[in-house]
C-alpha cells in the first residue's frame, strides 16, 4: 500500500506543477498582449516627435527634389546647377 500511495502523490504532484506552468505560460501571453495595446502608455512622448520630425524631413526633400525636376522640365532638359 505504501507504494501504491509513494505513486499516487508523484502523479499528483507532477500534475500540479503541469497547471503551475501552463498558468505561467497564459500569464506571460496575457502580459505581452496588455503592453502591446498600452503601448502608447510606456513610450517616451519624445520618441513620437523626433519620429515626426524626420518624417518631416523627409516630405521636404521630397517636394524639393521635385521642384528641381520640374524646373529642369521646364529648362527644356537643360541641367543647372
């Protein structure tokens, strides 16, 4: 009896730490999917501006590059720099 017992709280056991982990498991997933919708809560509200800025920037050399290829169109292809 005394192993049928040794072989009853082993299962047992083993059973428990099988929950233990799977609730880990779902609490690490639960965890990624809060920060991922709070993102906007945990960044740096500068990292927003310099992101803009460079967008930005990036429009301008934009719309510069094409004024210059609209002046160069209108030169008749000529190429003044």
């Amino acid at each position: 009896m005394k192993k049928v017992e040794h072989i009853k709280q082993k299962r047992q056991a083993t059973y428990i730490m099988q929950r233990l982990r799977k609730g880990r498991e779902l609490e690490t997933e639960r965890d990624v999917k809060e920060v991922q919708r709070d993102l906007s809560l945990i960044r740096s509200p500068a990292v927003g501006l310099r992101e803009r800025k460079q967008e930005e920037t990036v429009t301008e050399d934009i719309q510069e590059s094409d004024q210059e290829m609209e002046g160069i169109i209108e030169d008749g292809g000529e190429v003044t720099l």
